[in-house]
C-alpha cells in the first residue's frame, strides 16, 4: 500500500506547476488518502488500498486545483507554449510572460505585448 500511495503522491506532485498549487496537492492527496482508506476499509469489499488510491488522486487534483484557484489562476495556460514565468505590469496591471523561442512578451492571454 505504501509504495502505491508514494507513487501516486510523487505523480501528483510532479502535475503542479507553483507554490500554491503545489501546497494544494499535497494536503488534497494526503486527505483524500485517508479519507478513501477509511471509506474502502469500511464499505463493500474492504479494500483500504485501493480506497486510498482513488482518494489520494481525486484529493490531489481537487487541492492542486483549489490552490490554483487560491492565486487567481495557475501562472501557465494555453496561450504561454513555453509555460514561462508571468510577470507582472505595474503599469499596465496585467501578467504578461516572455517567450523564450522568438524573445518577445505577450500578454497572459497570448495577445502580443513587444518585443
């Protein structure tokens, strides 16, 4: 059970991209874990293992998504190919992010910023 419940934790882990998100997914995976440990312990064929397994992967998502959330958004998306950093325009009080392939900033929705 172990070895099982670590590989879905470091699967998870490696699905986050930041802080908080990442914050997310750890306490998620960790409760959902022993919430569906508890449930398929007490419930039809009393498999804890399996229980914590789908609790663990339901709870990592849900935390790394709540913890996205938590920020405003996570700090990639479609429109960032190279799923850069976004930075912030003071200025302009938008994100914007540099595209490491042609060199130029685009806004956080794709849109052209400079370069």
């Amino acid at each position: 059970m172990i070895s099982k419940a670590f590989a879905v934790s470091v699967l998870a882990l490696g699905l986050t991209a930041c802080g908080a998100t990442t914050q997310g997914a750890i306490t998620g995976g960790a409760l959902g874990a022993a919430a569906g440990a508890i449930i398929g312990n007490n419930t039809g064929s009393g498999d804890a293992e399996t229980g914590a397994i789908i609790g663990g992967v339901i709870g990592a998502a849900g935390g790394a998504y709540a913890g996205c959330r938590s920020q405003g958004g996570c700090a990639w998306n479609q429109n960032n190919p190279s799923h850069s950093r976004l930075y912030y325009d003071e200025r302009a009080r938008r994100e914007y992010y540099v595209d490491e392939r042609d060199g130029c900033t685009y806004w956080r929705n794709g849109e052209y910023r400079a370069c």
